[in-house]
C-alpha cells in the first residue's frame, strides 16, 4: 500500500511538472511581430541579441561598403572597459566614413542582466552589443582568426577587401590608426 501511495504521489508531481514546464513558455508576443533571424537565440529578458558562434560568425564576414570593427569584451575585464570609449568615440567621430562597431560581449549568463545591461545603460554605449554565448571556445576562436590565442580584449578590423586581427587593447590612437587603414 505504500508503495502504491509512493508511486501515485510521484505521478502526480511529475505529471504537474510537465504541465508547469509546457505552461513555462517564453512569452514572446512582442517578439512574434519582429523579425528575428533563425540563428538568434531570444531570451525574453535579456536586451541584447544572443548568438552561439554559427549565428554570430556572418557577422564577420560581411560583404558590404562598411568597414567592421568588432570588439571582443567583456564586463569583467578591466582592459576591456578602458578601451570601450575609444570605441565610441571612433563611431561618433567616423559614422559618415560606413564604419560600424559591433561589441561582443563573452560575460557569462548570469551576468547579462546583473552587469552587462547596466554598464552598457550607464555608459550610454551607442555600439552595437550582442552577446556570444557559445561554450565552444576551441571550436570557434580559430574560426575568428587563427593568430587569437583566446584572451580579450580582441578585435577584428574588416571590410571587403582587407581584414586585421588584433589580440590586445586599444589606445584612441592605435584604433584611429589602425582604421584608418581600412578607411579609403
């Protein structure tokens, strides 16, 4: 008999777990009436775009008139907050010239909501941020470049016909210079 109560009691949870699981659903009404790509992975309380690397890589090899800095980063990392307002003073100061920033941030999960939203809302960051969220690192960070050894910050400098990898901070200067490379 007691196992039978045991069992029936074990039904019951299970079976209200399931239905709590498929009541659980992300609501996503506002994102229904958007357009979001198959590869953007939606979390309904995050308020950056979240990409595992296949999503995030076409980011990198666009084909276009702009020129493309994208900046690896994250909120605990202290170089890589000492160089974000060269970033942004690059994209005031060059928003007539087609260059666009893109910052990936790497903070982990529990630090989007916790770091990562408040620092870009309190610095004002006008660049692009999405967020990797790929566990993968020795799958993908060759794919960025093979000269990357893993550390941040790391940027890449692209447009159609030249591209620079970079495995270090920046000065306002260095990044002016080394864009200006880019910029015809």
């Amino acid at each position: 008999m007691n196992r039978l109560l045991v069992f029936v009691l074990l039904l019951i949870v299970l079976v209200s777990c399931k239905q709590k699981q498929e009541g659980d659903e992300v609501k996503t009404d506002t994102m229904e009436s958007e357009q979001v790509p198959d590869n953007v992975m939606v979390a309904a309380d995050v308020n950056f775009p979240i990409y595992d690397f296949d999503g995030l890589e076409p980011l990198l090899h666009r084909e276009d008139d702009h020129t493309y800095i994208i900046n690896f980063w994250a909120t605990w990392c202290k170089p890589c907050l000492e160089e974000l307002p060269y970033f942004e003073q690059v994209l005031e100061e060059q928003k007539n010239n087609k260059v666009k920033i893109i910052l990936v941030s790497l903070d982990m999960p529990h630090m989007w909501k916790s770091n990562l939203e408040p620092y870009v809302a309190k610095k004002g960051i006008k660049s692009e941020v999405v967020i990797l969220d790929d566990p993968k690192q020795n799958d993908w960070i060759p794919k960025v470049s093979e000269e990357w050894g893993g550390a941040i910050p790391a940027t890449l400098i692209y447009n159609k016909d030249k591209r620079e990898f970079y495995e270090k901070g920046f000065t306002y200067e260095e990044l002016n210079t080394e864009l200006n490379k880019f910029i015809k």
